[in-house]
C-alpha cells in the first residue's frame, strides 16, 4: 500500500514536470496568472468591504457560514479549474494518441494538475494581496 502511494506520488511529480514542455505548456503561464487576476479582483473587493481575507475568514466562521465562504471563492476560481481540467485532459490525449510517449490516461492526474494552477495560486495571493490593498485603498463605511 505504501509502495503504490509512493509510486503514485513519483508518477505524479513525474508526468507534471514533463508537462511544462512541450504542447500546451503555455497554460503553465496562463492558468496561474488567470487565477491571480481573479485573487487581486477578489481582494480589490475585500479591502472595499473590509473583509478579512479569504483563508483566515475560512478557518476562523463557524462551520454553518464555510459553505457560503468556499462558494464565493469557487465562483472565482472554478472556471480556471474547469477549464485546466480540459485542457490537460486534451494534453493526456495528444501524449497517448499523438505522441504515444503515454499508454495510459490518468483523470487523478489532470485534477491534480488545475489544482495546482488554478487553486492554489489564488489562494496563496488573495490573503496576502487583501493586506497590502489595504494599504492604498479604505474600505467603505459601513452603513447602519
């Protein structure tokens, strides 16, 4: 069992650094950057209303409001998600029917791959983008 997670982990590891060579390797630029479009709007929004940034705001509400928390950030990131998943679904495909350099399809792969280009980058810059706003732009009063 522990052998397979290991190869699974070095296969993974692997075939995501081929990736960034060869076709469709721009979308190693595209993605990230998307999603960081997506984090500096979403944290241009939070420094207005004076919110917490995202992460913190997560872990720290009551496990009721976490739903409400992940949909927001989802409508953010999830069409670079969505659209990371084709697109290295479409690159599997090229290497196995193309390329024959792959004989098999991995889908765990591609969801590991938008994962990493898409949601992780807007989650590792939403928090600390909100901060640095912060300091150029005052939120609104709140109205009572």
């Amino acid at each position: 069992m522990a052998n397979d997670i290991l190869e699974l982990f070095n296969r993974v590891v692997n075939n995501f650094i081929e990736r960034t060579e060869g076709p469709m390797s721009l979308r190693f630029v595209l993605q990230p950057t998307m999603s960081l479009i997506f984090a500096i709007k979403a944290a241009i929004k939070d420094s207005k209303n004076n919110t917490e940034p995202f992460l913190a705001r997560y872990f720290s509400s009551p496990k009721d409001q976490r739903h409400s928390i992940a949909k927001e950030g989802w409508k953010d990131f999830g069409k670079i998600f969505i659209i990371g998943t084709i697109l290295d679904i479409i690159y599997q495909l090229v290497v196995i029917f193309g390329l024959k350099s792959q004989d098999k399809f991995y889908p765990l792969e591609s969801l590991i791959v938008a994962f990493i280009l898409a949601i992780v980058p807007y989650l590792l810059f939403r928090g600390p983008l909100n901060r640095v706003i912060r300091l150029f732009i005052k939120p609104r009063a709140k109205v009572e």
